[in-house]
C-alpha cells in the first residue's frame, strides 16, 4: 500500500510539474513535449489502477496521433516563438478570476465529498480484458459510442469540405 | 521470490538488448555484403573472415568521430533526440515469444520479457510514439533539410500506420486474442499468411513504410534532401539513428514471423522446445533478406504518390480486409 502511495505521489509530482510547464513555457514546442509527459504520466495512472487497455489507448491516441499533429503543425507553420506583445489585454484577469473559481470548486468539493465512503467501482475488473471491455461497449454503451461516431464522422467531412473549396479556389 | 523474479526479467531484458545490438551490427554486414551480391560487386570482405569484423570496425570509427552540434541548434532537444528514437526501438520487441515455455531447474520460464494479453495493442503504442525522435531530431537542428525530412517522416508514418493497425486485426479476429503468444500458439499447425495473405501483403508494406526503409525512404532521399532529418548529426548521436532504424527492421521481422509466418513454431518444436529460437531466427533472417531484397530492386516512391498510395489504396484495402475477416469468422463460427 505504501508503494502505490509513493507511486502515486511520484506520478502526481511529474502530472502536476508538466501541466505547469506547458503553461509557463515560452517556446510552443516545449509546451507540446510538456504535454506529451502529462499524457504518458496519465497513462501510467490508468495502469496503476488496473486498466492497461485505457492506458495503452491513452498513448497511442493522444501522444501517438494527436500531439504529433500537433509538433507537424508548429513545425510546418515555423511558430515555436509566439508573439511577446499581448493583443487579447482583457483575458489575463479573466483567466485569474476563471481560474480561481475552478479551485474554489475544487477545494469544495474535497471538503464535502472527503467524508462519504468511496467504494471501488466493479467496472475496473472490465477494463483490464479487452474482451469484456468491447462487449459492454457495444452492448451497454452502444448508443453513446455511435453518436461519438457520427460526431467523429462530421469532424472529417468537415476537414474534408474546407480543403475542397480552398482547393478550388485555387485553382481558379 | 520476488527478487528471483527481478533477476529473471532483468536477464530476460538484457538478453533483449543484447541480442538486438549485436543483431544491428549483423544487419548491416548482412545488407551490404547481399546488396553488393545484387549489384555484382564484393562488398565488405577485408576486415575479418568474410567481412564479418566490419561492424567493429564501423563502431570503432563512429566512437572516435568528432560530435557536432549545430550553434543554432536546439540543444538539450538535439542530444535527446537520438535517444527518443532509441528506446521505442529496443523496447518494441519485449512482448514477442521467442520460443515456448522452458522448463529449467524444476521452474517453468516463458521465454518473453512479459507476456501481456495486449501484446498488439502495446507494439501499436510503441510505434505510435516512435515518430517523436525522428521528428523532434529534424526540427531541432534548425536546418531547412532537416525540418523538411522530419515533416515528410512524420506525415508519412501517422498515414501508414493506421494501416498497419489494420493489419493488425485479422491475426486477433482468428486467434481471439490480443497477446502475441496466444496469437503464436494459434498458428501451432496452419500459419495465419494462408488465412490473411491480403493482410499479411499490408503489413509488410506499411511496416517498411513506418521504419522509412527503400522504397519508402523518402525522408532521407538523399538527392533532395542530403540526409533528411540526420544531416546535421555525427559521431555517436548519428550511430544512435543509424542502430534505431536496424534494430527497427529486425524488430518488424520478429513481429512479421509471429502474427503471420507462426513464430516460433516449425517441425520438431513441440517435442524440442529449444527448436523455437532457431526457428524464429531462421525466419526473421529470411524476413530480412526480404527487406533487402525490397532495396536492391525497388526505386524510391514519389513524395505525392506515397501519400496517395498510402490514404486510397493501402488503408481501403485495409478496411476490406478486416471487414470480410470478420464476416468469414462469424459465419464459420471462429
């Protein structure tokens, strides 16, 4: 028990000091690489809590596609250095009172949830074996998982509508 | 008992990472004394008997090479770069059998460095994360080619990869399982190329895309791009690459025999379970000459039409694939 602590401990440390870092960082490619750390750090979490599946897709879907998409645009796009003069003045208080409001929350919600009594859900047992992990989902789950489809389906013909006419535009 | 086991995965680990340096050295003999027997020409034959001294000799120049990092360079990135592409390579190869298991000393071992039941799924992780050192290499070393070969690595590898994944399928529908052992016990009497051959055909193609091998090498071409996302590397951090992308190639063949060509099954293994390196070696090395072979005969592709290729054909292709698989299966009742 005293090494998952100290495990989870360590891990908390890495999630917190690379959230913190992609915020602070000055250069947009750090700030990706920062992120990436978070995502595996996370992954390592779903491991410890005994749902290597989710860890496993946690890698390959965020750290393995998304986020190279992302360090493939910055690099394309040659926009590592953001500009220093801030043109948006208004948002940083904005972010301050947002996100003081967001700990508040939070706080409040340790302060009043700490006392009841937190079972372990059963549903970690599914997610370890893939096969039970796939039949819940397109048993129980099913209709949400369709509409993620249909959501994921609309993002790509999107992508697909907005190269078409600037192609065309181009070509006129 | 638990620090028997510590030993055993720490000599499993090292046995890994043993066989896979010096199996890199091999490889690059192997490829250039084929290659020059392709070519008509001799090869490297000076150093040792045959040449088989070479990779020494190579090691040896490389160690002592002056390291050069570029003044606008991204510093810390560039050294690390390497390294990133390193790891996956080694690591990948940790959840394939070599053989089955093997009693010693009155202990039964099985002869991989750990045998989860979602060995597909972490060589996918693997991969997919692959990318980062060529890519990170490319953009740190703050030169036009570089940037240039790392975004061709990087578009090149996230498209051919989901095919890869798709690949990946057929051999799970039929074994019924994601663990590579149990997908290699599955093929104890029939390989899964005569059930898959379609499949089999997509993954050695989109494997030698996702290691940037001839003829998808297209972020090295050196006509263009001089050397692509290394150019500026030298010494060492330029050996790191060079081993990544061999150890790579053995790493597909190993992955190639055991989802497709029945691991390290052959004549004789259940009764001789020693057999099962031996054969898995003779297959990997056959692999190999294949990869080779693929070189020596192929020209490079077309950056526009490797794309094409890639997204309109492969990834279709693909898609069908796995889609009749899986048809066939809940018709015969797999």
């Amino acid at each position: 028990m005293t090494l998952n602590l100290l495990l989870f401990l360590a891990l908390a440390v890495i999630a917190i000091a690379s959230a913190a870092g992609l915020i602070m960082s000055r250069n947009t490619v750090y700030s990706a690489l920062f992120l990436i750390i978070n995502f595996l750090t996370v992954a390592v979490f779903y491991l410890v809590m005994g749902a290597p599946f989710i860890a496993l897709a946690q890698i390959t879907v965020y750290a393995g596609a998304i986020m190279v998409l992302f360090l493939f645009v910055i690099m394309m796009l040659g926009a590592e250095k953001p500009n220093e003069i801030e043109r948006m003045k208004w948002q940083r208080p904005l972010a301050i009172v947002l996100s003081g409001a967001i700990l508040l929350e939070g706080v409040y919600a340790l302060i009043t949830r700490v006392a009841v009594n937190v079972t372990t859900s059963p549903a970690t047992e599914a997610l370890s074996d893939p096969k039970t992990l796939g039949i819940s989902l397109y048993t129980k789950y099913s209709l949400p998982f369709e509409i993620t489809s249909v959501i994921l389906l609309v993002a790509a013909i999107g992508a697909v509508i907005l190269t078409n006419k600037s192609r065309k535009e181009a070509g006129k | 008992m638990t620090f028997g086991l510590f030993l055993e995965w720490f000599i499993k680990s090292l046995v890994v990472i043993l066989a896979m340096t010096i199996g890199f050295a091999y490889v690059t003999w192997f490829e250039r004394r084929v290659l020059a027997k392709f070519q008509v020409r001799i090869g490297p034959n000076r150093a040792g008997k045959q040449g088989l001294l070479q990779p020494v000799a190579d090691a040896i120049k490389l160690i002592f090479k002056e390291e050069l990092v570029p003044a606008n360079a991204d510093k810390l990135i560039f050294v690390l770069a390497p390294v990133i592409t390193m790891i996956p390579a080694l690591i990948i190869t940790g959840v394939v059998p070599w053989g089955p298991p093997i009693t010693l000393f009155g202990k039964t071992f099985t002869l991989s460095v750990s045998d989860i039941n979602l060995g597909v799924l972490f060589i996918l992780t693997v991969t997919s994360i692959s990318i980062y050192g060529i890519t990170l290499a490319g953009w740190s070393s703050n030169n036009k080619y570089a940037t240039l070969g790392a975004l061709r690595a990087t578009a090149q590898m996230i498209s051919y990869e989901l095919a890869l994944a798709l690949s990946f399928v057929g051999p799970i529908l039929i074994a019924g399982s994601m663990g590579i052992s149990d997908i290699v016990n599955a093929q104890q009497h029939v390989w899964f190329i005569v059930y898959q051959p379609l499949g089999a055909m997509i993954y050695m193609i989109t494997a030698v895309a996702e290691i940037n091998r001839s003829p998808f090498d297209m972020p090295e071409a050196e006509q263009e791009l001089t050397a692509g996302y290394h150019v500026e590397y030298s010494g060492m951090k330029f050996a790191l690459f060079f081993m990544a992308e061999y150890i790579k190639m053995i790493a597909i063949c190993m992955i190639g025999a055991s989802l497709f060509l029945g691991g390290f099954w052959g004549p004789g293994v259940a009764a001789y379970p020693w057999l099962g390196p031996l054969y898995l070696f003779i297959k990997v090395v056959l692999l190999l000459f294949v990869l080779v072979w693929i070189r020596a005969t192929l020209p490079r592709f077309r950056y526009d039409r490797l794309m094409a290729f890639g997204w309109k054909i492969l990834f279709p292709l693909a898609l069908l694939n796995v889609m009749v698989t899986a048809v066939v299966i809940t018709l015969v009742g797999g």
